[in-house]
C-alpha cells in the first residue's frame, strides 16, 4: 500500500481548509517534539536534517541526502522514526524475501500491540491503516481484492475502455466547461472526479457509479481513513484507545461504511436473487460481480465486508491515478511541442484506425506511455519500498538490518540520478520511448506498469502495485480524448508547470492550480 500520507489527499492541507491544515500540522508538531528519540541499531551513518525539513521538504532533503551517499545505506530521523534508506543498487537483495522477514506493512508492531481481539485483520494493508481503529481492514480478503484486481480487471482492460470512454464523455459533458475560447480549468478537482467516475463504472457499474453519495464516498472514505490514520499515528500506541476519541474521522469512516453497504446491499440482492433464478443468465461485468462470484456462499450476503472491499478499492485507486494524471495535464501545458506528437500518434491510433474499440489499442500509444512515465519519474514519489524487517537481513555491502528496522527506497534520489536518467533534471516526454527502441529486453523494461529497482512508483515484488495496469489505461484514455478535442496551455504569463506541494512525504499537484483549455475545431468521435 503506498504509504499513508504519500496518499494524502491534498484537500485536507489547501484552498478551503487551511484551518485544517494548520491543526494538523500543530498536532505533528507536539508529538514531535513530545516523541522520544529512538535509537537505532543499524551500522550506517545518518544524513543529519531538521526533523521540520521532512516534514516540509522531503524531496530536497531525500535528494540531498542520496547525493551525499548514492550507493550507500544511510539513515535519517523522519517523524515517524528513523527511515533507513535503500539505494537502488541493493533494492534487489530485498525484494524478493518472504512476507515472514520482509514485510510491507509499515506499522506492524503498532497493531499488534493495541487490543485486538482477532487476528483477521492481519494483512499489510489494514496493518499499515491502524486497522483496529480506522476498519481500513480486509482480513483475508486483501488477497481477494488483489486477485481481483490481477485477473478480473487487469485481463479485462480492452472490454473496459470504450466503457470508460463513454463515461469520460459523460462527465466531459455534464461538468467540463465548453471551452470556445481558451478557459481555466482547476484541473485537479476536475480529475478526482474523472477518476472517481471511470473507476466507479468498473467498479459498481453506471447506475450507481454516477450517483453524487457514491462518488461522495468512495472519494471521502480515503480522506477520512488517512487524516484518521495521520492523527493517530502520532499518539503512541497505548494512548491511542483513548485517543480515538478526539479523531472525529473515525466517526465519518462508520458512516462512510453505512452509507455504502445502504448503497450496495439492494444491488447485491438484486445479483443474488436473478443467479437463484436463472443461473444461466447473462452477468453484468463489475467488480461488485465479481466478488460476489469469487467469495465462498456463506459470505455471499455478507454486505458490510463487500462494502470495505469497495471502499478500499476506490482508496488505493482514485487519489493516486487522480494525482498522476493531474500531474500530466501540467506537463503537458508547460510543453506545446509534445502536444501535437502525442496528438498524432492518438489520432493515428485511435480514431484512423477506429482503435476506441480495439483491444491493442492503449498498448499501442507508446509515446504517450512515455510521457507519463516521465511525467511520473519527475512528479511521483519522493520515497517507496516501504517494509519493515521482521527478521534480521545482512546486506552484501555488510550492512545489518535488525528486526525491526523501518526501510524506504530514496526514490526521488533515485530518480534524479544521472546513471540511470541522463540530463535527469531535463523534462523528456519521449524518453522512455526512445530506451524502447533500443532491444527486446528494453523496450518491455521501460513501459509506463514496468516496475525496477530504479524505478519503484508503482512499488517493488510482491506488493507492487496490481492497479497500475488499469491507472495507465484510464490516463492514457482520458489524455488522449483530451489532446483529440482540446489545446492545452499554461495561463497567460507563465512560464512553468505549477509546482507539487510538499507535506510530510506527500507530493500532490497544486489543487488550485488552472490549466488554459480550448476546444479544437475537428474530431468526429467526440
Ligand atoms: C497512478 C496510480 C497509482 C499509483 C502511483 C499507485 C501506487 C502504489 C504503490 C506505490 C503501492 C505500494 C507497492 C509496494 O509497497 O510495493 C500500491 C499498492 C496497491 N495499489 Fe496502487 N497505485 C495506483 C493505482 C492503483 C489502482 C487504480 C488500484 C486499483 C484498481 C490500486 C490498488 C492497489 C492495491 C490493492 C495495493 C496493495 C497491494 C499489496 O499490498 O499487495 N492502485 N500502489
């Protein structure tokens, strides 16, 4: 799971909730300072930083910091504790162990340690969510969610797309300006709830999809698990049964789980009542259906667990694709010239050869593949590979890390590096496209989903991320329908994409940020 607050979503911390913003930061702040210091017990040197530095400028001090030691295991003093960084050269020693050395939950021994009275909630993704607390918790099921995610929607991704498109084309019309003359777009609202909708479709379908409760909830749901999570997270663990009750989050994520099930439960009737019927008949094709197929019969009618399943699907899948294709929309302002390359290749693509329908469609548009990798080399993660050492590893450089030791991977020291990137500070949308050409071997290693020890956005091994073939698909979708029917601009005067904002690990496009759009004469599709 991508670490809590690297998913954050940035409306908590700008524009209308500043005062938000501010008691958040007063609350990391005390505990901060209350926190005491721990002592490490890995044999590599710190990077020294103000702990003020993490909290406001984790990029700079993660670059400055893997400048310093590039190859090298070093530590620094994060507020969640000592973070021991990985440098890419030695990710590959670690990726492969078992779950019972190497796990990829950040807060196991948290969880552990507060009352529970099952284990069920055991899996990474509700450890690392302070389940107990938050109900962030799948139990068993997280691997149901992922092999869902692996088989059912991943194999499926061409039957989707001129779904998707369908859908894109809806809210384009219900909520995108006309846009006659150039306009200015918030275009990170407007993404959220791109996202949120074209997930939603695969999802649950159109019907309920489209519903302004179920975008309001699957897109809160996250936000409020991750401020819960955040504000508990700096409570030590024995405090923390007391200190829920000062997390009013935890009261909007009981409601949030209500009101979904009041949602779902009539559908899920409604799916099992026409299998008993007719058991031949044809299925609607949605993930509520397929989790009704894969769950054993007992668990069938079991609609307070398909709830969670739905609701922590929309939580890894619609801030993080939202960000990323935000992120690209700005890119792709600040750079008229990639414009009218990846305009052609998508009109070639798509609606030359009438590929909205084809299956090879989306694989075929490699140039814009390489654009929003490049986008994502440069706007993704400051930190990835997020696991804690269950049983002592020693390294090959003769670094031990005992239990217990909490690593990250300095993916944006990493991604700025010269031996891996050339010109790395260079903004090349066809980079990757051009590595592609070179061999076989490099042109499956540098597609947008290939994940590397250099490259970890999308994570590492077995936890790497089994949304990120569906996310490329719905970004390459939705920026190729725009570049078809619209030009792009920064706003008169400017000169550079909007800068990320920066909290703790979290790196977000600017929510209030406009983009300058115009609709173009032609298209006959749209
Ligand atoms: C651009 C969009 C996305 C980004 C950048 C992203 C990033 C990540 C990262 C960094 C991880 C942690 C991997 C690790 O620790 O090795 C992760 C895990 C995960 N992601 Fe995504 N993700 C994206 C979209 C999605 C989507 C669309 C879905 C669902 C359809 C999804 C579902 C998941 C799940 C279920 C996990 C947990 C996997 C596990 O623990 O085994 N993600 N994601």
């Amino acid at each position: 799971m991508t670490p809590v607050i690297e998913m954050l979503p940035v409306r908590v911390l700008v524009g209308s909730n500043w005062s938000y913003y501010v008691a958040i930061a007063v609350v990391l702040l005390l505990a901060f300072i209350l926190q005491p210091s721990k002592q490490s017990h890995v044999s590599a040197p710190f990077y020294k930083a103000s702990k003020t530095k993490w909290m406001f400028s984790a990029d700079t001090l993660v670059k400055e910091s893997y400048d310093k030691f590039r190859d090298r295991v070093y530590q620094i003093k994060a507020t969640e504790g000592t973070r021991t960084m990985i440098p890419a050269s030695l990710i590959g020693e670690l990726k492969g162990l078992p779950e019972d050395t190497l796990s990829a939950s950040a807060a196991v021994d948290e969880v552990r340690e507060s009352n529970r009275d099952d284990e069920i909630c055991d899996t990474d993704v509700s450890q690392a969510m302070l389940s107990d607390y938050t109900k962030f918790c799948l139990g068993p099921h997280g691997d149901t969610l992922t092999f869902l995610i692996r088989s059912k929607l991943t194999q499926q991704l061409s039957r989707l797309v001129p779904r998707l498109k369908s859908e894109l084309e809806f809210i384009i019309v219900q909520e995108f300006p006309e846009c006659k003359d150039w306009t200015p777009v918030q275009a990170q609202p407007f993404m959220v709830r791109t996202i949120a909708r074209l997930s939603g479709r695969a999802f649950v379908g159109p019907e309920l999809g489209r519903t302004e409760e179920w975008m309001d909830t699957t897109i809160n749901f996250a936000v409020h698990v991750f401020v819960a999570v955040v504000k508990l997270q700096f409570f030590p663990p024995w405090l923390r049964p007391i200190a829920q009750y000062f997390v009013s989050e935890l009261g909007q994520i009981k409601r949030d789980l209500a009101r979904g099930q009041a949602m779902l439960k009539p559908i899920i009737d409604e799916r099992l009542q026409n299998a008993e019927l007719d058991p031949g008949h044809q299925k609607p094709d949605d993930f509520i259906q397929w989790t009704v197929d894969a769950l054993p019969d007992a668990q069938r009618n079991d609609y307070y667990l398909q709830t969670q399943l739905q609701l922590v699907l929309g939580a890894a899948s619609i801030h993080t694709t939202s960000n990323l294709t935000t992120d690209c929309i700005f890119d792709l302002a600040a750079q008229p010239e990639i414009q009218e390359i990846l305009r052609q290749e998508a009109q070639e693509i798509l609606e030359d050869g009438g590929g909205w329908a084809r299956k090879e469609s989306m694989a075929k548009l490699k140039k814009m593949d390489s654009f929003m990798k490049e986008s994502q080399r440069l706007a993704g993660n400051v930190t990835s590979f997020i696991r804690k050492v269950i049983k002592p590893i020693d390294l090959s450089d003769g670094t031990h890390l005992p239990s217990g030791t909490n690593l990250l991977a300095p993916q944006y020291g990493i991604s700025h590096d010269d031996r891996y990137f050339p010109d790395p500070e260079v903004f090349d949308g066809l980079r990757f496209w051009k590595m592609r050409q070179l061999s076989d071997e490099t042109a499956n290693r540098h597609q947008f989903t290939s994940i590397g020890d250099t490259n970890m956005n999308f994570g590492l091994g077995k936890h790497a991320c089994p949304g990120r073939f569906f996310a490329g698909n719905e970004i390459k979708l939705i920026l190729a329908y725009l570049l078809l029917n619209y030009d792009i601009k920064l706003k008169d005067g400017e000169t550079e994409r909007p800068k990320p904002m920066m909290f703790m690990m979290s790196k977000t496009p600017n929510p209030t940020a406009e983009i300058m759009f115009r609709r173009r004469e032609r298209s006959s599709s749209s």
